[in-house]
C-alpha cells in the first residue's frame, strides 16, 4: 500500500532517463571515441567550428522535445513551483547538449557545433510548453493565475507589455537580418584555383586571371571590369587579390595582401592564350590560408569576384572546383565551380550552412562552348549579381527567396509561434476591456509579420510578399486561437 503512490513518480524518473539514453544514442553512435595523444583547452574549442544544416535544426528542436515534456511532468509530481520548472528544464536541456557536443570532440564520425546547444535547448523548453498545454490543471492554472494578475487591472502596464511585445518582434526581425551576412566565414581556409583541398573535385579548364574585392562594385564599375580588367586596380582599398596566371610558375599576388599560389602537381606544358591549365593531375593552392582576405569579407558581409576563364569539357560535375576557399568537399566559404553546362555558387551563410549548399545557385548554360568567359559575381544584402562577358547578360539570385518552402515553413513558425504565445498572455491581460482587447489582438497578429517583411524587403533586397506576410500572421494568430479555445473549453469544463 505504501509502494503504490511512488510508482507514477519511478515511471516518470524512467521516461526521463529513457529520453536522456535515446539522446545519447543519436548522438554520440557509434561510440568510437578517440582521445588523442595530447589536447588542450584551445584545441577543443577550435573543433566547434561548425554549423548546423536545416536538417540538423530540425532533429534537434524534436530530439530534446521529449525530454523537456516527461522532465516537466517529473517535476510537477515533485511539487517544483513552475518558474523552477523553467529554470530546471532549460538548464539540464543545456548541460546534456554540452556535454553530448564536447564526446563529440572525441568522435571521428561526429562534428561539434555550438549552434546545436542552443536548438537542443529550445527543445527542450518547447518540450515543457507542450506539456503545459497538454496538461488541463497546468494551463487552467496559468490561465487564471494570469487573468487575476495585478497587470490584468492596469492599462498602463497592459501598453507597457505591448510595446515589449512590439520591442521583441523587432529584435527577432533584426535576427532574420544576420542570416544573409558573412559572418560564419571561417579564416583557416586557403584558395584554391582547380580542385577541392581533398583532391575529389578536379576541373578541366583554363584561368588567366582573378580578382576580388571586400565590396560589391557598382554597375558601372562591373561595365568597365568587363571592358577592361585592370579597371580593378582602382578599387583601392577594396581590392584584396589579384592573381595574374601567365607562365608556369610564381603567380603572386599583386596587391601583396595574400598568399602566392602554388601549383599541386607538375604544371602542365599546354598553352593555348587562355591562360593557365588545369586538370586532375595539376591545379593551384595558396602556401597558407587567405586570412586577410575571409576576415575582410566576414566584416563587410560583401565581395566581388572576378574572373576569366575557358573549360575544357561541357561535361564535368561534382561540381567540379574552378575556385573555392575551402576546408574539404563538404566545408567552404564560397566556391564556383560547374555542373555539366551549369555554373554552380556556392556561399556560406548562416541559411546556407557550412557547405553553401543548402540553397541552390546555379546559372544555365554558361559553359555551353570552351572559348574564354568574363564572369564577375557580386554579393551585397543577401543578393547575388552574376554577369557573365556582357552587362546586360546577368543574373540576380537573392537568397531569402531561394529558401525552400520546408525551410522558410519551419522558420516562420519558430518565429511567430513564440510571439503568438506572448499574444496569448496580452489578450488574457486585456481581456475584461473588450476595445482594448481588439486592438491587441489585430495589432498583435498584424504588426509583427509587417516588421518583419519590411526590414527583410528594405535591409535583404527581397521583394514584398503577400505569401510571407500571411503566414506570420497566421502562425501568430493561430497559435492565439488555439490557446485561447483551449482556455474557454477548460473553463465551460469546469
């Protein structure tokens, strides 16, 4: 008799050491840890530079969910106050993904990354709200905690809230905006001119020249680069290489700002004018990683490149490396390469992921002949300009609008779900005064998806979208409603 009022509270212990086991299992398998020799502090914080694909954002909110939800339901038979609940949950969702992601430092097959920490813990906390509304007496406790509240008698605290409702739009808005910067560029990477670091990628073709700028050039600047190459030697300060590919050896830089390239492999006697040649057995590496130029970049969150060059077979894939600063075949800043007849970009942005590719950049038809191409490529506010021997012949990629529907779903909800839960709470408060409750509710619902768009459209380029600006107010609102129908059917309930 004594026993049975503890087995609830043992189960709910085992369905939250079961959730901690099945966190460990997806993370850390195989278990084929590896302690190097000697490691130190600098070391280990070196091995988190890395970025998580959407795929991996997505896995991890849902890996940790579990566990928030049965930890919280754990707690609340233990009689934890809710504001403990909070603080317990949030903390153990972090300090397992800290711990999961130093094993991984350890683990040959694994890839620390320090956004992980932060997405396994949202999990976790969006675990507790689940279980919050799932749980009857929870919510019907919060519900009326909130309506009884001093706040709910005071519209001068109501207006307070609402503009700390408006003030926290804005910055989520401001976050969306570092999505498209530069910032993630990682500075231990080289150029190559060819190939990947790894060898795998080879491309056939010739290169007489590159150029790049820590700016996007003006249009009228990109007219007289394609006029006249050396027209970028009056950017100034902006012009952070010039390579010049003539002969078989000592391709300096001409501005003196980074690294000469060297050639991998014997260079190779074939000379047609259009430059150097390069194929699977032959291509160029700096001595040392172009730092210079990935921190200049990463500040200025812009660049231009230039180049002129021929390929010597419409078929090659991979995409096979033209140039790229790079790690390996799977870690870049930016590459271009081909793809049968294709011109393949790839960028590293926080949406792109490590490799650039999350988001597709390709040009048709580039490589369609081997005669020798001018293209110049220029990147500013989440847009890329490709221009390739002509002005007029261009392209405008811009990278929020390139986000598949899945991804901007998924982002969209986990932007406008939260405020839609904030919404809930100001409606509660305003509720006994039925004008004020209007204007909260459709200012609420309106004005956050209005914020967003606009920044995204004046600061990213992008144009207006009806599409978008309805779904942030349809996350905001439904979530509003969903709890606001909850509240009314627990209340008639009881």
């Amino acid at each position: 008799m004594n026993q049975r009022p503890n087995f609830p509270q043992a189960f709910n212990l085992l369905i939250v050491i079961a959730n901690i086991l099945l966190v460990l299992l997806a993370t850390l398998y195989p278990f084929n840890f590896s302690i190097p020799d000697s490691f130190s502090l600098p070391e280990i914080f070196a091995s988190f530079n890395n970025a998580s694909n959407f795929q991996d954002q997505v896995n991890n909110f849902l890996l940790f969910m579990p566990l928030g939800f049965g930890f919280t339901r754990l707690l609340q038979k233990l009689r934890i106050k809710p504001r403990g609940q909070i603080f317990i949950v949030t903390l153990v969702s972090a300090g397992l993904s800290l711990t999961v992601e130093v094993l991984q430092v350890f683990l040959p097959s694994r890839m620390p990354t320090p956004s992980d920490i932060l997405n396994n813990t949202i999990g976790g906390f969006i675990g507790l709200i689940c279980f919050y509304l799932w749980n009857s007496q929870s919510f019907n406790n919060t519900v009326a905690s909130i309506e009884n509240s001093k706040a709910s008698r005071s519209i001068k605290q109501i207006g307070l809230f609402f503009i700390g409702y408006i003030f926290l739009t804005y910055m989520i808005s401001l976050l969306w905006q570092s999505t498209i910067n530069l910032s993630n560029w990682d500075t231990t990477y080289p150029l190559l001119i060819g190939n990947e670091r790894t060898r795998d990628r080879p491309w056939q073709g010739y290169i007489s020249e590159v150029y790049i700028a820590d700016r996007a050039i003006s249009k009228n600047e990109v007219a007289q680069g394609l006029t006249d190459s050396s027209s970028f030697n009056n950017l100034g300060n902006s012009l952070i290489a010039n390579y010049q590919l003539k002969g078989k050896c000592c391709y300096k830089d001409q501005t003196g700002q980074l690294p000469e390239l060297l050639w991998q492999g014997q260079p190779s006697d074939t000379q047609e004018g259009k430059g150097v040649f390069f194929s699977s057995s032959h291509w160029l590496k700096t001595a040392t990683p172009v730092t210079t130029l990935s921190k200049r970049i990463s500040k200025t969150s812009e660049f231009t490149l230039s180049t002129i060059l021929a390929t010597a077979n419409s078929e090659q894939f991979g995409p096979a490396r033209i140039i790229s600063i790079s790690g390996n075949s799977r870690r870049r800043n930016l590459t271009l390469g081909q793809q049968g007849n294709n011109l393949d970009f790839r960028l590293r942005t926080p949406i792109t992921g490590d490799n650039g590719a999350d988001l597709t950049l390709n040009i048709p038809n580039i490589f369609t002949d081997t005669n020798p191409h001018h293209i110049i490529i220029t990147y500013s506010r989440a847009t890329i300009q490709v221009y390739v021997d002509k002005l007029q012949n261009f392209y405008s990629l811009n990278l929020l609008e390139l986000m598949p529907k899945n991804q901007r779903i998924f982002y969209y909800a986990l932007t406008f779900v939260p405020l839609g839960f904030c919404l809930t709470i100001l409606t509660l408060l305003a509720k006994k005064r039925l004008i004020l409750s209007k204007l909260v509710i459709y200012g609420g619902i309106l004005i956050p998806s209005v914020i967003l768009e606009g920044i995204l459209v004046s600061e990213s380029g992008k144009t207006l979208s009806l599409k978008t600006l309805l779904l942030g107010m349809l996350f905001t609102g439904g979530t509003m409603l969903i709890l606001r129908v909850r509240a009314a059917k627990l209340k008639m309930r009881n």
